[in-house]
C-alpha cells in the first residue's frame, strides 16, 4: 500500500458494489495487498462466480434498502467502509425511484449506521466514497479544478452531489472519517448493459481496436476524460490507507470531502488518431452519428483542468505514468483486446 493504513490489525472493511466491475477488482486487489489480519465484508445484489471466500470474508447478499440487510453489515463493529454500489446514470434517469432508493436513501442509510456506531462507543469508521464528475452538470466551463462550482443535471449527479454534503457535514460535526473520489469514466469496461450513459468512452477504444466498426455518439471534437482501472484502484487505495492527518492537511479539518481524480483529458479524434498509431485501419471503423443531448452531458468535458487536491495528496496521474504518450496509453488498456 503507498500509506500506512492506521486502522487496527482487526480491522472489518466493508465493501459496497462488491460483484462490480470495480468492485471485483478492487477486492482482488487488496486482497493482495492489505494486511491479511483483515476481516472482508462483501454486500452486493448477487454473487460472482470464483467470489473470494475464506475464514476472514463474508458474503451478504441483498439490497442495500433492505433493512435485514445492512443489520447484517453491522452485526459487528466496521471500521472502514468503501462505498461503490450504485445504480448508474442512465437507468437513474429512466427510474428516478430506484435511484433515489439505492443511490441516496440507502447510502444515507449506512451513513447513520456509521455514526451510531461512532456514538455508542464504538470505531470512528472511514468511508471511502466513489462519487462522479457528473456532480457538475450542464453547461460545463472551459476551465476546471477541484472547487468549480457544482450544478448536476443527472439525477445520478444530484444523489452523488448530495451525499457529498453529508459527508462534508458528519466530517465537520467529527462523526465520521469521510472521503469522496469523483471519477470519470473509468476505460476499458466490457461490453455489458449496466446503464452507464459514458459506457461509450469504453466501447470508443474497444471496439476499434477489435476490429469492428463503431458508431460515436459524440462528434470527433468531443472532449473526454480518461481513467484506468488500475489508476481508479490506486485512488480507492491510497484513500483507504491515507491516515486522517495527511487527509486533513490538504483537504482542510473543515472543508469539502471530495476531490476530483485525475484523468486524461482528451479529444475523440486524438483516441482515433492516437488509435491509428497501434491499427492503422482504426479511423475508417469509426463512424460517427452525434446525440447532442449526450455529447453536451458527457463530450465536453474541459481540456484546460487540474487536479491540484490529488497532486498534494501524490494520487496516480497517468498523464505522468506514460509520459504523455496517448498511444502508450491506448495500448496498455487494449492490450487484451488487441492480443484476442
């Protein structure tokens, strides 16, 4: 781990979203890395075939809105909790009920368990959060940072947004040990129906580079923010084992939870081009039939950005890993796909 943890050799980590894409991963990944005295929860609304399992893992399966089932999640004292689940932006939109029920209801559900817990004597819990870029809505600046202003236009925005403040509110009451890492989509996701309406950025690399002709919904001058999977696993990470000192130094003891990942801020046409440059005949796949409604919401994302709060707190800028080497880039994500 690039920090030492400061959580107790016994410690519990709950883990939210566990039979996700993220999710699986980030399970495998510290499982490999965090100390092995550790005890494992693992909730999410199905179980996944080769689940990690032993005497120091438990399983819940179930909803989240389901009382019995974060009663299960509790049972014993947790001391640390890495929220993923979620229903996704698009379905959000299309079922603005479920939505609310899992994304905000029941986050804040397992909010209040955390500061009970806290309130009865018990751990002082600290929850690492996924929260999204789509906390800045509609029209979007040419310039960003950490503290541009947020207007979400997603009902997915909006409950992330939310949850936000109320971490913001339980760090500053001390009830909790609260951190928020905005992502923006995290590339090379499989080709899976999960609702995620920026599932396009994944599927803009992929389905290029496997030889098949892809339909954009955004323009070639679309601006896209880019993120790994092993980059979104070190953030999750190195917020888990950041101890509360260094986390308070940069974030403020009273200021925002969140800050924004750094991605790679980049044009569809350098993908295409950079692309080229792996499969020559990667431009002639791509076509192009642009959806204003969703070029606008997640194809202008601003070139002009930093990512200062992550730089102070040494989070992964791949930008820097692969010496700004698009390409580089491109190659190391496909490379199972290109090796298929």
């Amino acid at each position: 781990m690039p920090h030492s943890f400061h959580l107790p050799p016994n410690a519990r980590i709950l883990i939210t979203g566990a039979a996700g894409y993220l999710g699986q991963a980030l399970v495998k990944a510290l499982a490999m890395s965090a100390p092995s005295s550790w005890q494992w929860v693992l909730t999410d609304t199905q179980t996944i075939a080769g689940a990690q399992s032993g005497a120091n893992t438990q399983w819940v399966i179930g909803d989240l809105s389901n009382a019995g089932v974060c009663e299960a999640l509790f049972e014993q004292p947790v001391h640390a909790v890495l929220h993923l689940a979620g229903v996704m932006s698009g379905r959000t939109e299309q079922d603005v009920a479920l939505g609310e029920r899992i994304n905000l209801h029941a986050s804040l559900d397992l909010l209040a368990r955390c500061r009970a817990q806290f309130l009865q004597g018990g751990p002082w819990v600290r929850w690492i959060m996924t929260s999204s870029i789509a906390v800045y809505g509609t029209p979007l600046p040419q310039q960003m940072d950490d503290h541009t202003p947020q207007r979400p236009s997603l009902s997915y925005g909006t409950h992330k947004r939310m949850l936000e403040l109320m971490l913001d509110d339980m760090n500053r009451r001390g009830d909790l040990d609260g951190r928020a890492v905005r992502l923006s989509g995290v590339v090379l996701r499989p080709a899976l129906p999960n609702g995620a309406l920026s599932g396009f950025n994944s599927d803009l690399i992929r389905e290029p580079l496997s030889g098949r002709t892809y339909i954009c919904p955004v323009s070639s001058d679309a601006r896209l923010w880019l993120l790994s999977l092993p980059a979104a696993l070190a953030h999750l990470t190195s917020l888990l084992g950041m101890d509360h000192a260094r986390w308070s130094q940069v974030m403020g003891p009273a200021g925002t939870c969140a800050l924004n990942a750094p991605a790679w801020p980049v044009t569809v046409h350098e993908v295409v081009q950079a692309m080229a440059q792996i499969d020559p005949q990667v431009p002639q796949r791509v076509q192009f039939a642009p959806q204003p409604d969703l070029e606008a919401q997640f194809g202008a994302w601003p070139l002009d950005v930093t990512f200062a709060l992550a730089q102070q707190l040494a989070l992964t800028d791949e930008r820097q890993t692969f010496k700004h080497d698009l390409s580089a880039f491109l190659r190391h994500l496909a490379q199972p796909v290109i090796d298929a």
